[in-house]
C-alpha cells in the first residue's frame, strides 16, 4: 500500500530551471560573441518553448490527479456495470400502467 507521503512538485522545479536558462544562455551567447539580435531571438524562443512545457505539465498533472481521485472513488458505475442485487432503478413512469 503507498504511504500518506507528500510528493514534491517537480513541475515547479523544472519550470524553475528553465527560466533560469532562459536568463543564463543570452548571457553566454552575448559573452562569446553573439549579436544582442540573436541573442534576444533565443531568449523569446526559449521563453516560448517554456511557456507551452509549463502548459503541458500543468494539464499532466491535473490528469493524474483526475485518475488518482478516480482510483481512489471505487469502482466505475456506469452503464455496463450491475447494480447491487435488489437495487431498483428509477424511471419516468409511475408503478401503475394505464
């Protein structure tokens, strides 16, 4: 059985990591020599690239935790699923017939 743990959010770690990049490669890019032009080319293509992975991880998440929730709610009852013996289903009509 899996323990009560918090998990850590590694979605903010990485997003963390790539904005530090998306500061550090212009920096190094302009160091050795590359125009301020391209380097600020980089930095919005890097920027953009991190926005859509920030995006797409938030959705992962919230998924999992759809599914997580799901697990946990019991089994699915739907429509090819049985109820419980002597469970009766309600419907439009009353019990009489006319």
């Amino acid at each position: 059985m899996r323990s009560a743990r918090p998990t850590p959010d590694t979605t903010s770690g990485v997003i963390g990591w790539a904005a530090f990049a998306c500061v550090l490669v212009p920096v190094v890019l302009v160091t050795f020599g590359t125009s301020l032009a391209g380097a600020t080319g980089t930095t919005l293509g890097l920027a953009a690239v991190t926005a859509a992975c920030r995006v797409l991880l938030r959705r992962s998440e919230r998924c999992a935790a759809r599914e997580r929730a799901a697990e946990s709610a019991g089994p699915p009852r739907g429509r090819h699923h049985r109820s419980p013996a002597g469970a009766r289903r309600a419907g439009r009509h009353s019990g009489h017939s006319g």
